[in-house]
C-alpha cells in the first residue's frame, strides 16, 4: 500500500470533503492513476474510511500513424507542399510520396486545395496557403486524451481515417466514507530492521502501548466429549461403591489379556487380524509366579477344576507375546489375581475407563483404538440375578432402564450375556454392553476361594458419547479428522439420571 498517496488522498478529503474526480486530481498531482485506484482508493474502501462512485470518460488515443502526422504534418499537407505553385501529376506525387501522396491528393482534392485538370492531368493548388489543421487535432489529442474541444464530427473523422481509437476511462468520484473519522495516520507498531538503517525512525511516531486492552481469548483446555463422558461415569462407579483400577499400561503380555482369563491360544481374536503386536519387545518377561503359570498351562492343556479344558499344548512364549490390550479386561484379570494372593479374601468392586486397541477395519462406528468401560465384583455366592441387578442399576443412571439380555459366548464368562437398551431418541434398541460370570478355568488357578464368585460387564465409552451428543461418525470424536470447533463447543454431558 502506497502511504504517501493514500495520505494525499485523506488530506484532500479533509480540506474539501471530496474529489470529484480521481483522473484529473491524479493528473494534476502527476499521481499514477492505476497505482491511486488500484493501491490506495481499494484498500480505503474496504475500510471504508472513504466511499467512491464510478464514472466512465470516452478517452481518445492517438494512433502511432497518427502520432507520425502529429509530429511530420498530415499526408495533405506534405502533398499540398510537394505539388507547389506549378501543379505536378498524380504519377509524380505518387512516386515521390508513396501512400502518403495517394491519401494526400484524396484529402487535398476533398478539402478543395487541389484540383486536377482535366486536360493537362495535372494537380494545382486552389489555395495560396494551408492550415494543417489534422496534425493541428492530433496534436492536441496527444495532449489531452479526454478533450472535449474537438468537435464530434471531428473526432468521428479521424477515427474513420484509423488515426484515433476511443477508450473508455473509469474514474471515481471520491466522498468520506463511514470510518473516515477513524482514520489515523499511520503509525508504526515495531522498530524494524529498515527504519533502523534508513534512519526514518527518528520522524516515524510509534503506536502506544494500551495496557486497557483486553487479550485475545484463550483457547485450549477443553475437555473432549469423552472424557466428559468418562467422568459422569466414574462419578457413577464411586457413587455405586466402586473402586478405579490402574489402567496405565497399554502394552500387555498375552498371559494377561488372553491366557490367563482361560483364552485358547487358537482362539481367532488373538491372531494378527484382531491383536497389535509388538515387534520390540516381542516378549515380556515369564510370569514370575511358576505355580500360577503351571495351573493356568494345565487348565488349558488338559483341564482342572472339573473342566475339560482345551486340551492342546500350550506355550508359555505364546503367552509370553506382547500386545497392545486388546480389552480392560486383562486388567480386571490382574485385579482379581492380586485379590486372590491376600492372604484373607475381601469383597471387592472395581471399575475403569480407559483405552484399548484392535486390529479392525475402520467405519463410522469402529476405530483402532477405542475406550472400554469395565465394571466387576468379586463376592462370595454372587448369581447371575446380582449381575442383572447391578447392570440394571448401571444402565438406569446413564438414562437407560429398559434393559433386555440376550446369551452369547466369551472364552472367560458362563454364563454370558450381551446388553440392549431401548434407546427413546432412536427408537429401538441397540447393544450397549457385555457381561457375565467369570469361569472357574479362570479363578480357580488364581487360588480365590471356590465360593467367590465374579460378575463382570463392559461396554465401550465411545457409544454412549455419540448418543449422548448426537455424532454420527466416530472420526468427527476421535483421531485426526476431528472435528475441532464442535469439540470445543459441545456441552457439558447430562445424563438422564433417574
Ligand atoms: N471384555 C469384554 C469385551 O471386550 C467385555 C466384558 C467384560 C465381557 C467383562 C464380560 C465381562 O467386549
């Protein structure tokens, strides 16, 4: 932006409230008009400090043909000249003048200065003296391309002889616009590199500081919808009585996440399709509790407790594989185990939230990497209607108490049961959960006393939050496609607490 002509403008503007036409106050300023209007008058009104009205002019340009007559005198003339007071022959003009002699015989003939005898062939002049009066127009067009001194008639003339092109001009008429009064001279807001080497920061003024200002708004420390979520339903967990496990470990053992909760070592959700894998370490440390490993080995190998077991031969390096947690589970896993080690049993129930990992293919529903919300208790002579209790009472506080239970299968629970729920906005209902009963195959090798029985459900964090706030695609919530703005502005999560 050209300062300097943007502060000439305002100056004029403020001396005599507007500029009726920016050609002429850019010409009698020897100002560039392209630069006035395309540099200066633009950004003026996009601040709209000031307001501008088009106005188009017929501009007249001189052509170079007419430019050369200008400057060496019309065809007419140099003919007039050359024929001379003793006439001369249309051939001999022509020879001597070319084209110009051919264009100036029309001329002369046309304006009466010549006339051709008939007789003789021969051109005479008519007149005495000429006024070259086309060099004379041409002149004063070079000068002043909007003159209004020729006449039409003229001007029409001289671009039927191709010696003028017409142009239309834009100009503005300049007014104050809205913001004229905020307005201020430009002032600098840094000392720069330049100021300082020209030295133009000795006369520059310099912007104050306004310590008043209020700063720009910060953004950052939103919380996510799922760990809003996340945090009605710890405050759920902690009202029933429940205790959080520590679930800061993604990597696990197979032992922990499969073994262990009596998973067969061909079972399909533990080859490449479903688990993470990983390549370094690949294997972690044997579990140090032998006996522990040899009961778990033996249940599966060839059964105890009065189970069959899977009867295959297991591998302790299997077990030994690392993987990212595929379910919570293998925590709850360890929980139970520790439990069993006391050297007294104590009732317990313990919860978490948190993150697990599976090898699936992604759609609008399923990612990687999801959260899991877990939830057991470990008491003695629990039932299956203690678990339903409980889930009941689970489900009804996050809005959902029209609960249906349909049996399914899991390697570590028997009986099990998937978790629907009648969900009012959708209309119908949908799976929100699993559970069941952990196995004997399970406990037993932990050493918890046989009466203690372990009821357990789970279900994934991400479904209740894409009800809960309306998302359709898991990509909007979570990973690299999410959706920012609509993060940062999601509610509060209310559940319907009954
Ligand atoms: N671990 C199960 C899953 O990944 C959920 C579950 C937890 C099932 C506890 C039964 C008992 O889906």
């Amino acid at each position: 932006m050209d300062t300097t002509m943007e502060q000439v403008v305002i100056q004029e503007l403020e001396k005599n409230s507007s500029i009726p036409d920016s050609g002429i106050f850019a010409s009698e300023r020897g100002l560039d008009h392209s630069v006035l209007v395309d540099s200066v008058l633009k950004s003026l009104i996009g601040r709209e400090i000031v307001e501008a009205k088009p106005i188009s002019h017929e501009h007249w340009l001189v052509t170079k043909e007419g430019q050369e007559y200008a400057e060496i005198g019309s065809p007419e003339l140099r003919t007039f000249q050359s024929v001379g007071s003793e006439g001369a022959t249309v051939e001999e003009i022509q020879s001597k003048l070319g084209v110009v002699g051919k264009l100036g015989i029309q001329q002369c003939l046309k304006r009466g200065w010549l006339k051709l005898d008939k007789e003789t062939k021969k051109l005479f002049p008519q007149v005495t003296q000429v006024i070259d009066d086309t060099a004379e127009k041409l002149k004063r067009l070079s000068l002043n391309p909007q003159s209004a001194e020729l006449s039409l008639q003229d001007l029409k003339e001289l671009k039927s002889r191709k010696l003028v092109q017409s142009k239309t001009l834009k100009t503005f008429s300049i007014q104050k616009g809205r913001r004229f009064s905020q307005f201020h001279e430009q002032v600098a807001t840094d000392l720069s590199k330049e100021m300082m080497e020209s030295g133009s920061w000795r006369n520059a003024s310099f912007k104050e500081y306004n310590f008043e200002a209020s700063g720009k708004p910060l953004i950052g420390g939103f919380l996510h919808p799922l760990m809003k979520v996340r945090e009605q339903i710890r405050y759920i967990f902690l009202g029933m009585g429940f205790e959080e496990m520590p679930t800061n470990q993604y990597v696990e053992s197979s032992f922990w996440n499969f073994d262990a909760l009596f998973q067969p070592q061909q079972h399909p959700a533990r080859d490449a399709h479903d688990t993470f894998f990983l390549s370094d370490p690949a294997f972690s440390k044997p579990c140090k509790d032998r006996e522990y490993v040899h009961r778990v080995c033996k249940v599966h190998q060839q059964g105890a407790y009065g189970s069959l077991g899977y009867r295959y031969p297991w591998s302790e390096m299997e077990s030994q594989k690392n993987i990212l947690r595929t379910h919570t589970t293998a925590i709850s896993t360890k929980m139970l185990y520790h439990l069993a080690q006391k050297e007294h049993f104590v009732p317990k129930k313990y919860f978490s939230i948190d993150r697990v990992f599976r090898n699936e293919n992604l759609d609008a529903t399923h990612l990687a990497e999801f959260h899991q919300i877990e939830g057991l208790i470990a008491d003695r002579n629990l039932t299956i209607g203690d678990l339903k209790g409980v889930i009941h009472y689970f489900f009804s506080q996050l809005g959902m108490s029209q609960l249906k239970f349909k049996p399914t299968y899991n390697p570590y629970t028997e009986p099990s049961m998937e978790i629907f729920a009648f969900h009012e906005g959708l209309g119908k209902w949908v799976e929100v959960g699993n559970s069941g009963v952990f196995r004997p195959e399970m406990l037993l090798p932990m050493k918890l006393p046989e009466d203690v029985t372990v009821i357990a459900w789970g279900l994934s964090l991400e479904r209740p939050t894409m009800i809960l706030y309306g998302v359709r695609n898991i990509r909007e919530l979570f990973g690299h496609k999410v959706d920012m703005e609509a993060i940062q502005s999601y509610p509060l999560c209310r559940l319907g607490i009954e």
